[in-house]
C-alpha cells in the first residue's frame, strides 16, 4: 500500500468540483483508494462520499492506495492536488453580459406597495415582458409502499430511470453549452457524476435487497447523503446538498413514472414566479410558455440567475416572500434588468411597457447591425470599446462583434491544464497570431496573473493560508523571472506583427512596477525589439490610492473591478451568502475608480476597465462620466455597450457619476441610475 500525506491547496477545498476531477482521476485506477480527513474516511471513486469528508482549503488529507497500480495512481493523484484540482473554472465565474436599457416614461409613478404598483428585487436578467402570473411549486411525490416487484425488477426499474436522467442532463448541458454557457453547463456534468457514484448505488441496491421498492431506496439514500453534506460546516460544500436533491428529485420522478417535467404549466404564455428555481428548474423551462420568472430567494450571481442570461430569459430575484403570495392569472410587469414586478398595471403602463420591450429588442438588432461603428455620444465624446479574449478564436470573434481592440488579453489559457510550462516558441506563435488577427488595432497583453485560484503544477508554492492574499499575479512572476522572462520575450518578439501593449496584474506598489519595467527593458534591448507600452491592472485598493504615485511610470491603467471589488469590500463575489452584496457600483469602489482616473489624466495617461462592470448597462453611464476612456468587456456585449455609449450625453453622465459619488450604498447608486433612465 501507497500513502501520501498533503495539503487541499485549492481555495474552495474538496466542493463539487474539485471532487469530481479527484474522482475522476480515481476511477481511472484499478487500486482501491481511500482518502482520510480527521476521522473521517471516504471512498475516493465515490463523488459523495468525498464530498462528506468537508475538507476544506488548508485541510491535510492522506491519500491510501492499494492495488496493482498504486505507484502511478497515487503520483497521478499528488500531481492533480498540487495543480489545484481544476479549480478557477467554478460554476458561475464568467463574467455576466447584461443588455443596455430601455428607457421609457411610466405613466404612473411606481410605488413599493405588491397591492398598488410595484415589487423591487434584484436584476437577475435583462428583458421586459407582461404577462398572467403563475405559480409553481415542485409537487410532492407519495410513495406507495406496495409497489415494490422482485429484486431484480426493482433494479432493472432503477438502471431504467438512471438512464433517463442521464440522457436528460446530457441533453440540458448540450443546450446551455450551444447558448455559449460552457461554464455553466458544467453544473449538469456534477449532476451526472453523481448519478455514476458507486457508493450511492451501492447503498440503493443494498436497500432493494432488504425489500424496498427502488423509488423509496433511491429517496431515503438520496436523503441521508444530502443530509451529511448539508452538515458540513464549510458553506460551498454543504451548498451542494441542493444538487444531491435536485438530481434526487429527477430521478424519483422518473421511477414513480412522473415524467420530465416538473411543473405543470397551462397552455398559454405566463410570468412563473418561486420561492427559488434549481439550475434543472430553469434550464428545463418551456420557452414557448415562459415568458420569464421572478422569485422571492436566490441571487444575481446564483447558478439560475446566470443560466436565465445565458438562455435570454427575462428574471428578477430575492424579491421577497411577498411574491407568493400573488394569485394566478394577476397581469404583471417584469422587468430584468431595473429589477422590477408591476402588479396590476393600469393600461397607459402595460402599453408603456409593450413599447418599451419592443424598443428593447429593436435596440438589440440594431446594435449588432451597427457593431462596426465608434462609440461616440450624443455630444461627440468617444469611448472606446474593446474586448476580454483568451484564445485566438476570441480574437476572430471579437472582430465579427465590432471590437476595437483587445482590452485584456488573458494569457493563463497557455499555461493552465498542463504538466509544464509553454515554449518561448508556443507563446510567441499565439500572441503574434493574435495580434495579426487583429490587425492594427491595440492588444493588451496581460502578463501572466496565476496564483490564488489557478494554481500550476510546476510552480512550486508554499502552502498559504489565504492565496487571494498570497503569492500571484506580479508577485508570483518576480518570484519565479525564468518563467516571466521567457513571457515577456515571446511578447516583444510578437510586437512587431501590430500594436501590442503589456499590463503586469495584481501591482500593489510601484516599486513592482519598476522591477517589472526594468526587467522588460533589458529583454528587449537584447532582443532589439521596437518599445511597447505599459500598464498595470488597480485590483487592489492600494494601486488605487496611490495611483498618482504609479502614474508616471505607466502609460496606462487598466481597472479589474472584480477583483478590485472584492478587496475593498471583503467580499467573494462567488460566495453563497455574500455574493449579492458584492457589487461594483458600491461608492467606495466608484471612488477609487474616480480617483485612479483623475490621477492617470493627470499625467497624460488613459484608463481602461476590463471587469465585467464595463458591461453592466446601470454602470457605463456612470463609468463615462467618471472619465473612463475604454470599456473592455465580453465579446457578445461589445455592440450593445457601444449601443448604449451612442445614447448618453457626456454632462449627463458627469452629473450622474458625481451624484453616485455621494451616495451611501449600492442600492441607493442602481437607484437614482434608475430614475434618470425612466426621468424620474
């Protein structure tokens, strides 16, 4: 037997994910393996089973191999956990891209009342649409206990609905993935996996021997085991309970003969509102009679919000108990993106309102036929619009979008999922294949930003208890100035293919910017490369604060609100509980943002933003006003961000910026951005 003894680097532990690539790996190994935390042993060919070790990041666990294979196996497994596990590819990273807004003038002024007008909860995805209410609720399912046939019916009825399952996800997962939701879609293949644990089925096929009907083994097991994961004390683990029950649920249905779907749905067009939606819920919704959702939990970074943009249905969320308690067939209002249920409308609103979706989806046509052209203001002033790419095909589609350029190139996709590091050679034949690809227009290169949630297998790291706070991104490539060396030599090397600009990520002090800088000057002197500009990224406050400091020795700044977000305000953007309070138009972040713009201008020098804000339609009025002189954002939102530019008036947009300057909260700047729009 093989024995190792190691530390869970990733940031979020052993979740679902992570698990699934140990499991994965696992399986492919005829050895038993087991994996022990504290005193708690699992098996590590079991999805769940891991699951309910909850060990977290930092935790040690030691991995026992025993079989034919076990050299290979437990080096193959030490390599995945040092390389993190898969981790930075989680459920919901991609940045979100929000449509611009209608504006349009409500004949009656709105009220907070459900009875008299309006119900506000948060923007979950944008689009307006009017239609009768309907409200679902997952039915419960009885069992009958007489229903149980030989043991071998029973489990030739189990491998019947397990198999129905599969091909349903396999199905959900190719739909969401053909909308461009990828990243999403990846929900479905946990799903999957649990369907495949051995450890579950086990302990169903045990049950089915002891004289219990498969529906009734499959429901207690899938009870139990969704029990023991929500008594985990890390909350991103005990989280996926919610996936233990929503894959329970489809397959319960199945073996009771319940079918597919699990609402039902009257034969005509409705607004469904929930208490909450599961991914399954919402991915299975019949466009043809769903119009759009609201529901009285969940979030706007929640794995349902995020699937009804990717899937362009209209959804507001967290908008209260209130909303259950409105009666089927009530006329409402919804309105993605302000956020908003009108109940009861008056006709003057729900003709308001028609107009206003139509004009919302004329603007979306016309934003994409017009993607070529300048982002420019009603008064003449131009911003540019650019794109995040991290491949060549980005790049190839970022020019059929109408991108400007390339905002953030990001370089990790070369150096991640890998056992070592890319050639000068490999680098260099990507970054000039994208730079021609581009054309003349300007590409900045971010330099490699690995660290905290991307971890590399040949880059040895200390344990650390915090790596957000760690050793990444700039810190990192001085640490290591062989592997940034040879980066920054394919860079210069490609620069003479086009207008190639390099950034340097997560600078804190400026004196990173001068060991960077010099360390760039010798490699092209050496190389008798033409000079290119520089740049750092303000993601962290301090860049922010001293940016008058850090101006001069740049020639641009580049504004990553994501992470810049989160450091000012302590909060994970993908945390379950705080994510909704993580928000990029909080003063405090406005105003490092004002004030990282006012000292750049100051030396001559422009200032970008490359988080997803730049695509968020209640921020980009504000951004402009603050000065922002480039928006890079996600490929599918370049024309209707330029769209929306082409609709402000540079004053305006000052007068808006300063007053979101002295508000209090987040809720209070979306607030007045929202009265603007409607001319309130």
């Amino acid at each position: 037997m093989k024995q190792l003894e190691i530390v869970i680097k990733n940031p979020t532990g052993l979740h679902a994910r992570p698990a699934k690539v140990f499991v994965n790996l696992a399986k492919q190994y005829k050895s038993d393996i087991r994996v022990q935390h504290g005193e708690k042993k699992a098996n590590a060919k079991s999805m769940i089973s891991m699951l309910t070790l909850g060990a977290e990041s930092g935790s040690q666990i030691k991995v026992m191999v025993d079989g034919e294979d076990e050299d290979v196996a437990i080096a193959a497994l030490e390599e995945a956990i040092l390389a993190g596990l898969g981790e930075g590819e989680e459920l919901g990273e991609r940045p979100t891209t929000p449509l611009p807004s209608i504006q349009f003038q409500s004949p009656e002024p709105p009220t907070t009342e459900p009875s008299e007008g309006l119900i506000k909860g948060v923007p979950a995805a944008p689009g307006i649409v009017i239609g009768p209410v309907y409200q679902i609720r997952r039915s419960e399912i009885a069992l009958v206990e007489s229903e149980y046939g030989t043991p071998a019916e029973e489990e030739a009825r189990l491998q019947e609905a397990l198999n129905k399952a599969r091909g349903q996800l396999k199905i959900l997962h190719n739909q969401l993935t053909a909308s461009h939701a990828g990243s999403e879609a990846a929900i479905f293949e946990v799903h999957l996996e649990l369907l495949d644990d051995t450890e579950l089925l086990e302990s169903v096929l045990a049950k089915v021997q002891h004289k219990q009907s498969a529906a009734q083994a499959w429901q207690s097991t899938i009870e139990d085991r969704a029990q023991a994961v929500a008594a985990l004390k890390d909350p991103l683990l005990s989280a996926r309970a919610a996936d233990l029950h929503d894959v329970g649920y489809r397959v319960l249905r199945l073996l009771v003969g319940a079918g597919e779907q699990v609402y039902t749905l009257p034969d005509h067009p409705v607004v469904v509102i929930a208490r909450d939606l599961s991914p399954s819920d919402t991915a299975s919704l019949d466009r043809q009679r769903v119009l759009g959702f609201c529901t009285a939990a969940g979030g706007p970074t929640s794995h349902t919000a995020i699937i009804a943009r990717a899937l362009s249905l209209p959804a507001m969320v967290s908008a209260g108990e209130g909303v259950l308690e409105l009666q089927n067939e009530t006329t409402v209002i919804l309105n993605g993106e302000s956020g908003t249920l009108a109940v009861d409308p008056s006709p003057g609103m729900i003709e308001a309102a028609r107009q206003a979706g139509e004009r919302w989806s004329a603007m979306r046509s016309a934003a994409k036929e017009k993607a070529v052209e300048p982002a420019i203001t009603l008064d003449g002033h131009r911003v540019e619009v650019v794109a995040n790419i991290g491949s060549l095909a980005d790049a190839q589609e970022a020019m059929k979008n109408g991108a400007e350029g390339v905002g953030l190139l990001r370089t990790e996709f070369l150096f991640l999922d890998r056992p070592d590091a890319p050639s000068e050679r490999e680098q260099f034949e990507v970054y000039s294949g994208i730079v021609q690809t581009m054309k003349n227009l300007p590409v900045v290169l971010r330099t490699l930003d690995i660290g905290g949630d991307k971890p590399l297998p040949y880059v040895e790291v200390p344990r650390e208890e915090n790596p957000f706070l760690g050793v990444r991104g700039i810190r990192l490539c001085l640490a290591r100035p062989d592997l940034f060396r040879e980066q920054l030599r394919a860079v210069l090397r490609s620069a003479e293919f086009g207008r190639l600009l390099v950034m340097f990520p997560m600078v804190a002090d400026v004196s990173e910017v001068r060991q960077a800088r010099v360390m760039l000057e010798e490699l092209r002197l050496g190389l008798k490369a033409p000079k290119i500009d520089v740049g750092i990224m303000i993601e962290v406050p301090s860049a922010a604060l001293m940016a008058d400091a850090i101006a001069p020795e740049v020639d641009f700044f580049s504004i990553g609100t994501n992470d810049l977000t989160q450091y000012t305000l302590a909060m994970d953007r993908m945390h379950p509980t705080l994510a909704g309070k993580s928000d990029g138009l909080h003063p405090a972040v406005l105003r490092l943002i004002a004030r990282t713009v006012e000292a750049a201008h100051k030396h001559g020098k422009w200032v970008g933003i490359c988080g997803e804000l730049g695509a968020d339609p209640q921020a980009v009025p504000i951004l402009v006003g603050l000065g922002v002189d480039e928006l890079s954002v996600s490929v599918p939102s370049i024309p209707t961000v330029k769209a929306q530019v082409r609709t402000l008036k540079l004053p305006e947009a000052q007068a808006l910026a300063q007053r979101a300057l002295n508000c209090a909260t987040s809720t209070e700047v979306r607030e007045i951005v929202r009265m603007m729009k409607e001319g309130i």
